[in-house]
C-alpha cells in the first residue's frame, strides 16, 4: 500500500436501529447494504494510497451531527461520500430503478467528483436514472460538511430487480470498483489493478449474510468447500478476515494432504494400461470442478504424446451439467484462470480442449458410447455414483476385466462409489446384480477440499475470532475431533450442532442442542443377502428413520406457530401422504 495521497471519508447511511428502510420483502437492509459496500471501497481505496475514514464501521448508531462531526474533523479532507440504495413512495414494489448522485448544489468540486464518479459508474454498465445528478440542499449531511460531498443513491431497493443485484457480492464489488475509479479519477490518483481486488478478501468464495433483529445486526460467513491449494486451473483460496459468527465445513478435518504426485503421469499411465487391455477408463467425476481439472490433465498428455500406441484416442464428457460448466469456465477465464492457465490462453491455447474430445448432450449421444468398441475415457457424473449417467456406463464397464474404474474424488460412507472402492464384489444396477471384474483404482491426492492444515489456515485468518463457529459438513468423529481442535488447541468458541439444534444468534446463547442420532448397525431387510444391494437398503432403511425422525423435529418445531404456517405445513404432509399412498 502507497503512502497516503488523498483523504476521502465514507459514511455507510444508516445503522442497525434503522429497521424502516428496506425491501418490501424484509430480505434486505439498506444499512447493512451500505456498510458492505463501505468496506469494499475503503479497501479499494486504501489499497491505492488514499486515507479513508469510516463513519460507522458497524451496525453502531451514528446521528446526522455526528457524521457531519467525523468528516469536519478531518484536516484537508477532499471528498465526503454518503452510501445508500432508495426507495420509492408507497410500501410495496416499485418500477422506479437507477443509479444516482446528490450534490448540495451545482458547481464546485463536488460537481466535479459527481461528474468523475458518474462516468466511471456508466463505463461499468451501471444503470443510471435519466437526471443521474440531483441537487438536494435539503439534505443533512450535504449541507453541513465543510468538504466537498456527495450522497449516492445505488438504486431502488424497493425496484425486485435492483434489489436482487443490490443482494449478490459480485454486484456490489462491481459498484465499489466503478465508484473507487471514479472517486480516484477526482483526486488524480492513477487506477491501478491490484489482484487482491476480486475476492474482497474472499467474499466472493464465501457467502456472507447480514441478519438484523431488534436493532442488532450479525455478519454470519458461510465457508461453502473451502478449496485446496495449488489446484489446476482455479485460483488459490481466498480468505475473509471479519464475521461475528462462521459456519464451516470440515470433510478433511482430521487429516493432512500428501504432498500431490505427479497427475499427469498418473493419469497418462492408467489410460496406457486400460488401453493396452482394449479396455475403457471410466471416471466417475464431479460436474464442476474435478471434470475440468481432467480434461486440462488430458490435454496436456495428448501434447506431450504420453500415451503410446493410441494415437486420437477420445475422451467423451456425459453429463450435460459438467458440459455447462467447463463452458462457463472457458467464458470466464480472467476471472477463473490461475497464472498457468492464463499463460496457455495467452499462448492461444484453450486449457480445457483438444482433439478427440467428444460432448454428450442427449440420451441418445450418451447411449452412442456404448456403441464405440474403440478404447476411450468416459467422464461422467455423479462423482459418488450415486445417479445420473455414471450409472449406465458402470453397467456396462463394471464386468469387463479390461477396463477401469478410475475414482478422482472423495466417496462418502454409504455411496455405491464408496462400496466399489472398499471392494465390493457385486453391485445392483438397474435391476441387475453387475459382477465387479474391472481394476478398481484412485488417483491419490486429487481432491478440492482443503485438508485440516487449509481449514486452519482459513479460520486463522479472521483478525478477531468470530463469537462462534459452528462445524458441519463432515462425518460425526471428523466435525467432534476438528471442533476439539479448534477449542483446545486455537481458542475458538466452536460447536458441532446436532440435528435439530437451535441458536439465537443475536444473544449468543444456546436454545436447543438438538439430537445426536448415530448411524447404527441395521438388522438387513428380509430377502437382502450381505451384498452391496443389501448394504444398500440398509443404508436406505436407516435414512428413512432419520428423515422420520426430521419430520418430527419440524412438526414440533412449529407447533405453537401461526394458524397460517400450521395450516401449509398440515396440507404439505397430507398431499405427500396421499400422493404416496395413491
């Protein structure tokens, strides 16, 4: 960060006591839309050598005086900026829309930064009302700030398109980049990008929601799959450094990545040994994510010619989902691509393309592969197996001693990737019992999930521990061991919250623990043999007790509500009880 080089005080309107303003739905707040948008443009800012001073940097109430008092106690402040979104008349919806700025009066250098602000704003495609520049002597903090001021309005949070936008993260980075290079543009500090600047610190990776009761307002981070590092193609993780409460995953919590092999290799050489057997090389993989990271392995073994002997051979992608999603990557790749990708694009070269590579949309173009008696790679999904058009292939792979069953990614207890893997003899498909004859193999160390060294190393990273994480998306031991961790190790005030559990957020304090249900032993149902079919339905069987024991749970839990919702919840049970009795 350069040294000071301009002082501009931001003032997110509003505060947590302020209940009135928002959508007509109560799905957002315009004061913590505003102190979001705050904080994306004082580090936009600040991270480009300008002072910036925040009138309010939580939901603390802040009056009109005191704001004024902020910015006027600042020497040679040069520009005061007022956030918020509108509203128009009336408390429904309204077709009102459209950006725009308010100057205490025309001229001077607040018409100049206006001006500045609002061509940076249309330069991003921002829509703008037709009289974007509105003069307001009215307005209090506009007349009572010695510097230069102006207040922006983001558009109308009573308009259910803008007020869609005004909710997504991606949205509001856009505003704070247009109005950062517009305030810069103003104070004759050159825009220059910074490759920090699109994750706002992470919040783009993470999801992050505002929840305000009461006057009290919390920052609630979602971590979603906190990714590995060093993966192909994507970027490292990012992190978040502030949130009152965290919900985390914690699928490798008590476990450590090995240091990752040499994919390429790996890969090129099942794909010479199955082929070398006339064989296919099934992958069962995730449609997002993992698909990707293997069609950019096998493009690079296809130019490095490391598979011999099958010369053209094709990889077929059937899922029309992960057909989607590498589109979406190839589209987006600034915003995708690591250094490594971005070098190949620069060299003309699509990371995730290459000869023989073949799509398959239809049932019919998927059934087609079946027909090919050539050697090839089939990449399909479920990644798990536990549906889609895996299943077929699998059915017509499984028996065949020539081919392979290549696993890329995690399988969880109870999947028919999972059997497979632990080496399950015979599977049910389709209604027919598959004797499993093909090489059973995984690619090690492939995974998109951090290990508990990364799921630390993103914690860590909040600079004030949040009142509380809450540990979920793993199984039972690995969330208790990684939330015992936490506690004992890194002081974290941390749970693992059973089903059923409830928590006020606002006082921080426990209301229900919920109920911890463990998976048992199940005596098999009648007519199953010790199979992975009989596995199955005892797996099957188990989770049709949790989901009765889930019912149950939201029956109580809203017994004693209004007429209204007891009455939805009664005609929901009842018409899926008919519909499965009918």
């Amino acid at each position: 960060m350069r040294e000071p080089s301009g002082r501009v005080c931001l003032d997110p309107g509003h505060d947590a006591g302020n209940l009135a303003n928002r959508s007509p739905d109560g799905t957002y707040y315009e004061q913590e839309f505003t102190l979001d948008l705050g904080k994306r443009l004082e580090k936009l800012l600040t991270d480009r050598g300008v002072a910036v001073t925040m009138t309010r940097t939580g939901g603390e109430a802040v009056s009109l005086a005191k704001r004024c008092e902020i910015a006027n106690s600042i020497p040679d402040l040069d520009l005061f900026v007022s956030l918020h979104s509108n509203a128009a008349a009336g408390s429904g919806w309204s077709s009102a829309k459209g950006w725009s700025i308010y100057l205490y009066g025309p001229g001077g250098r607040r018409e100049q930064a206006a001006q500045d602000i609002l061509e940076q704003v249309r330069a991003a495609g921002i829509t703008v009302r037709s009289t974007p520049i509105v003069y307001a002597p009215e307005l209090y903090v506009l007349k009572h700030t010695k510097a230069p001021a102006v207040l922006i309005e983001n558009g109308f949070h009573t308009n259910q398109d803008e007020v869609s936008l005004l909710k997504e993260a991606a949205y509001r980075q856009k505003l704070a980049v247009a109005e950062a290079r517009g305030i810069l543009e103003y104070l004759g500090i050159p825009w220059t990008e910074d490759e920090t600047d699109p994750g706002y610190e992470a919040e783009v990776q993470a999801a992050v929601a505002w929840l305000t009761e009461n006057g009290v307002s919390k920052k609630i981070v979602f971590s979603g799959d906190i990714g590995n590092i060093n993966q192909p193609i994507i970027h490292d993780p990012r992190y978040t450094t502030e949130a009152d409460y965290v919900i985390m995953e914690s699928t490798y919590g008590d476990r450590y990545h090995t240091a990752p092999p040499d994919y390429v290799a790996e890969l090129a050489g099942q794909i010479q040994q199955t082929f070398d057997r006339g064989g296919n090389l099934v992958i069962p993989s995730f449609a997002v994510g993992r698909t990707q990271e293997m069609l950019y392995f096998i493009r690079e073994i296809k130019e490095r010619r490391l598979v011999h002997g099958h010369d053209g051979f094709k990889v077929y992608v059937d899922s029309p989902l992960a057909i989607e999603a590498t589109r979406v990557f190839a589209e987006n790749y600034l915003d995708c691509y690591d250094t490594a990708a971005m070098a190949l694009v620069q060299k003309g070269i699509n990371p995730l393309t290459f000869q023989g590579l073949e799509v398959a949309v239809t049932p019919d173009d998927s059934m087609a592969i079946n027909f090919d008696k050539s050697p090839k790679v089939i990449i399909s999904a479920s990644g798990m197996c536990e549906a889609g058009r895996i299943r077929h292939h699998l059915k017509h792979n499984l028996w065949r001693p020539e081919c392979t069953i290549l696993f890329v990614g995690y399988q969880a207890i109870g999947t028919l990737g999972r059997n497979i893997i632990e080496g399950e003899k015979e599977v049910r498909l389709f209604g027919e019992t598959i004797t499993v004859n093909a090489h059973i193999e995984e690619l090690a160390g492939v995974s998109g999930h951090a290990d508990k060294k990364g799921l630390l190393n993103w914690v860590n990273h909040f600079e004030k521990k949040p009142e509380r994480v809450f540990v979920v998306h793993g199984e039972d031991l690995v969330c208790e061991d990684f939330t015992k961790c936490l506690k004992e190790e890194y002081g974290y005030n941390a749970f693992a919250p059973y089903s059923g559990a409830c928590f006020d957020l606002a006082a921080n304090q426990m209301i229900s623990e919920g109920v911890k249900i463990p998976v048992a032993p199940k005596e098999l149902p009648r007519g199953h043999a010790a199979s992975e079919g009989g596995k199955r339905a005892m797996y099957l069987a188990n989770q049709l007790d949790l989901a009765n024991k889930r019912l149950q749970q939201i029956i109580n839990l809203n017994k004693g509500g209004t007429n209204r919702d007891m009455e939805k919840l009664l005609k929901q049970i009842n018409d899926l009880c008919d519909k499965l009795d009918g």
